[in-house]
C-alpha cells in the first residue's frame, strides 16, 4: 500500500484571536528553555511514563499502513518523539519558542517521521478527516473553549481513527487526593517559580487544573462532539488521566 501524504496546512484566519489564548502563549514562550527540566523534576519523571502508557493505547491504530498522527499542543515535542517511531507524526503548537526547541530534540534523535507546525488547536490548519491517530497531552485545559477544542479533534480524524487526551484530572484516592492537592496548590508553585523564575506560569498550573472538567466529565463532553466508544484511565491514582475516544466508520464500511 502507498504511504499516504502528510496533509498540508491550510490558511488559519483566527490564528491572532485576543483573549486566554494570547495570554497563553506568552507564559508558554517565557518557561520554555526550562519547561522540560521542570517538568520531568516536578513529575519525579513520572510524565514519561504516562505519555508511554498513552502511545501503548494507540499502537494498533499507529501500526496501520500508511498511518498519520497528529500531536497537538505538542510544546517541545516529548509526545510527538514518543509516537513517532511507530507513525508519520505532525506536532503542532502555537508557541514557536517551545516549537524551537521541539525541533532541536527532533533533530538531535534524527527522528526523520516527526514534523513540527505552528498552529491554534481551535483553528487547525488541516483539512477534514485527515489523521488516523490525534493526541493532546496537557494542552486541552490550556483552550479558551474545552469543547471547541474536542469538536476540532474530531474535524481532523479519519472514520476509524482514535482520539487521545492526556490531561492533569483528580485523584481518586481521598487521602492521597488531600496531600497531592497541598503539594499541587502550595509547593509545586513555589518550586516552579523558584526555579524557572515565572511565578504566574506555576500558580496558573492548578488553577486550569481546578477549572478543568473532572473524568467522567470530560467523558461525557466527548460523547457530546460525536466521539464513540469513550473511555478513560486513570494514571498514578488519578493524577492524570487518559481519555480515548473513536470516530465511527460509517456503517457501510463498518459491514465492509
């Protein structure tokens, strides 16, 4: 079988809209030469491990010939070097800064399948039904409209396709969520701004973590957008979760 094209971007007109994400972005371009240090310390590496786990739910779609993955709000490019040993992969970002670096680490592991583009995930310069495979990790609880940014997922993915989201969630243990929330809300701040010297960037961490719709939630919002077959892991007790999602082939070829 032929390999398919990677698709090619499209005009985005929205791409300058005023509003959160503007503001964003800017908090993005100032941490990002210390956003992967801080993330791997602040995590006890813990995040690898979790972009590892999402790429294992994805393997069968990925291993499909010809397979096309598109990782939004890719930042440095961490998930998008994860899946692209097994799949054409496009991470997309609207920070060029984090896109910088996202290709020097591109470059460094000559992963020759990865591809880097500056684009807004609620205008994605891509046309529809384009990708087998689309992935966000970390990045949903960063749009200015959750919902919006699901539809856009759904827009881009091809009928038999399957969506990922990779996000901060709530911890399902009560003790453990009791002394996770302290450290989240009064140490992880300090630390991250300590050490990256951007006090707004980790105060606005649980912040759009607290503001970010819970599991079963999310869930039902992706149901909502037209996903089928949702489902969701939680990671490290709750911590993070993994939602999956289907775009169902139309029941012609659902019979084929």
């Amino acid at each position: 079988m032929k390999s398919a094209e990677i698709p090619t971007p499209q005009p985005d007109t929205a791409f300058n809209a005023p509003g959160k994400r503007n503001a964003v972005r800017a908090m993005f371009a100032e941490i990002a030469p210390s956003y992967d240090r801080l993330n791997h310390l602040l995590s006890v590496n813990i995040d690898k491990v979790w972009r590892r786990f999402t790429v294992k739910k994805l393997k069968d779609v990925l291993d499909r010939p010809g397979a096309i993955a598109l990782d939004l709000c890719c930042g440095t490019a961490d998930l998008t070097l994860e899946l692209a040993p097994h799949a054409r992969v496009i991470g997309c970002d609207f920070c060029h800064p984090m896109l910088v670096i996202g290709n020097e680490k591109i470059a460094a592991r000559e992963a020759r399948q990865a591809t880097l583009a500056e684009g807004d995930a609620l205008h994605l310069p891509f046309a529809d039904q384009s990708f087998d495979v689309v992935t966000v990790a970390f990045g949903l609880r960063n749009l200015e409209n959750v919902e919006a940014g699901l539809a856009e997922i759904f827009r881009v993915l091809k009928p038999g396709g399957r969506a990922a989201v990779l996000e901060f969630s709530r911890p399902i243990v009560p003790v453990f969520r009791q002394a996770f929330e302290f450290y989240f809300h009064n140490i992880l701040p300090r630390i991250g701004a300590l050490l990256s010297g951007s006090k707004g960037a980790y105060t606005y961490l649980p912040k759009s973590v607290s503001n970010f719709p819970p599991q079963k939630r999310l869930a039902e919002m992706m149901r909502s957008v037209g996903f089928a077959d949702v489902r969701y892991h939680n990671l490290s007790g709750g911590i993070a979760a993994l939602h999956l999602g289907e775009r169902a082939l139309p029941p012609a070829s659902a019979k084929n």
